[in-house]
C-alpha cells in the first residue's frame, strides 16, 4: 500500500512520537519504494480503483469517471495497456475503451454482479491493445471502507499464450468427435449394389462405394492394384497380346 506523510504522522502522534517532517518523508520514501520494488516484481499489471457506495451500474462505462477513481497503477500495467501512468490514474474508463466490442458486455456484467455481492472479481476476454488482440484476465478483491465505498485491489494478465493453446485444443477435441461421429454412420448394415458395389445413401441417391465413405468421413482414394489383381491383369494383358500376334500372323 502506497503511504503518505500525513499516515505516518498520524500513527507517530498514535504511539506518542510526533516525527519530524523531513524523517517522516524519508521513511515514506523508503517504503514507497520498497512496495514498488515488489509490485515490478510480479509478472502482471497491478491496480486498484475505488467504487462509490449507491452506484447502480457500469453500463455507462463512458461516464464512470464519476463514480470509480484509480486509486494506483503499476509501471507494468500501464505499459500492458500502452498508455501512460498519469493517463491510466486520471481515467478509470481507459481500460474499458480497449475491451473488445464482442466481450463488453460481459465484463459490464462481472463488474455489475460483483459489485452487489462483494465477491472477488475474474474476467477473462478480449482487449484490443497495441492494434492487436490480446486474451486478458483481471482478477480483484473487494474492500468496503467506512463510507460504504469499495476499494478493489487486483492483477492483470495477458493469457494470449495459454489461451491459444486451450482454444487450439478445444478445437482438436471438436474435430475428434466429429471424426467419431462420421466413423459412426458406417456403422451397421449398408444397402450396396450386388453387381456394381454402389451404394444408396440417406437420400435414395447410388454413390460410388469410394464417393460415399470420402463423403462421411473425408478420406480421399488412390486406386492401384494389390498383389493378386495386379498379376491378374498382366496375365489378362499378357493373354490379349499373345491373340493379337496369332491373329496378325494368320492375316499374313
């Protein structure tokens, strides 16, 4: 927590020692520094902002200058939204304006929700920083003060990384079950020609035994000879070119 001189004063009159003003900077120097020192070290943007008590809702989040304050904003959080410290602290609308327009309306609601129960805030979606679309996740926990406001400390994360990996594997996963799916419809009895070995499919239609499985299941054929049918057909070649000779050297 970011102190003043005024708080050290004041607990220095608490313990009955009044220090002067010069230490008091001093020791509000140091520790200043100190809790600095510790917020750069954490691998995420640090931040709190002040909530007025009686505030309805964030859905005018272009106006909430007026009823949320920031309070305090790591290097390291600025420099994940791409503006300054001093622009972060003077409007706490600044994140917002990054949020992608298709997750706004969620992140309006977390903000809604935990703002009535108290509980600790998690968001994750979309912001547009930098002129590119990063995965971010705020997280916070609520303070009440006297007066009824709500002082809300957190983090923010850019999950760009993992997030790409989970959607990477979400869609991994939809492509098996469909496989699945499609493996599945070949199951049980086929309806297939006798003498052409085509097939009749869901609609009445006579496939090709080869266009009907690339059909359900995506698999491209390459035609070729096994062994058997391939000594088959020199045989036959060899056969038909043998009655070609007989046959050219009676007409001789």
């Amino acid at each position: 927590m970011v102190l003043t001189v005024t708080e050290i004063e004041e607990t220095g009159e608490n313990e009955g020692r009044l220090p002067e003003s010069r230490l008091a900077a001093q020791v509000l120097a140091e520790l200043n520094a100190q809790y600095e020192d510790l917020v750069s070290s954490v691998p995420a943007g640090v931040y709190r902002i002040r909530v007025k008590h009686g505030i309805a809702t964030w859905e005018d989040y272009h106006s909430i200058s007026g009823f949320v304050s920031t309070e305090y904003v790591s290097d390291r959080y600025a420099e994940m939204l791409g503006v300054s410290k001093e622009a972060a602290m003077s409007d706490a609308a600044v994140p917002v304006r990054f949020i992608h327009p298709e997750d706004l309306e969620g992140f309006i609601m977390s903000n809604d929700k935990v703002r009535q129960t108290h509980a600790p805030f998690f968001w994750e979606g979309r912001m547009i920083l930098k002129g590119e679309t990063h995965w971010m996740r705020y997280q916070s926990l609520p303070r009440v003060i006297a007066n009824g406001d709500i002082v809300w400390t957190g983090i923010l994360l850019d999950i760009t990384a993992s997030k790409h990996k989970e959607l990477e594997r979400e869609q991994l996963i939809a492509e098996l079950q469909k496989a699945l799916a499609e493996i599945r419809t070949l199951k049980g009895i086929l309806p297939i020609c006798m003498s052409c070995k085509r097939i009749r499919d869901a609609k009445g239609s006579w496939k090709q035994m080869e266009a009907y499985i690339s059909d359900k299941t995506g698999v491209d054929f390459s035609h070729g000879y096994c062994p058997d049918c391939g000594q088959k057909a020199l045989d036959e070649s060899s056969n038909m070119n043998s009655g070609n000779s007989r046959e050219i050297n009676r007409a001789k």
